[in-house]
C-alpha cells in the first residue's frame, strides 16, 4: 500500500491515514496518542512525533481512563 493522505483529527490529534492498495482502492485506519508508530513509513512517525506531545499522549491516557470507568463504575 503507499501512504496517500493523513488528516489530524480533534482535541486528541488523531492521525487519518489513507492508503492506496495495490489494486487501486482505498484503505483507511486512523492512529491514536497511545499507539506505536514505529513500523509506520517515516511520513507518519514524523507527523505523530510533531502532534503527539506528552501533554496530548496524557490527556489521551486521562480521557480513556474516564471513559472506561464511565463504562465499569464500582
């Protein structure tokens, strides 16, 4: 596949990625602050080391913490 469009995407800078597949469509995923972009071509590790802050990465952290205690309360 080759990397063909990444769009940040709200408060937790959210990477867009869309790729072309071999057969000409289009594939689309999207990267989060907690996930390791270290297999990503550098295209994207770049725009994630850019974006992705340790202010970004905690309140990402933060917010799924409050999500998953919203969804499990004691």
């Amino acid at each position: 596949m080759e990397l063909d469009k990444i769009e940040v995407a709200g408060e937790y800078k959210h990477l867009q990625i869309r790729e072309i597949t071999d057969s000409g469509g289009y594939y689309r995923r999207v990267l989060t602050p907690d996930m390791d972009v270290s297999e990503e071509v550098q295209e994207i590790k770049d725009k994630a080391e850019e974006l992705w802050t340790d202010e970004v990465k905690s309140a990402w952290t933060t917010f799924q913490a409050e999500q998953e205690a919203q969804r499990n309360p004691e």
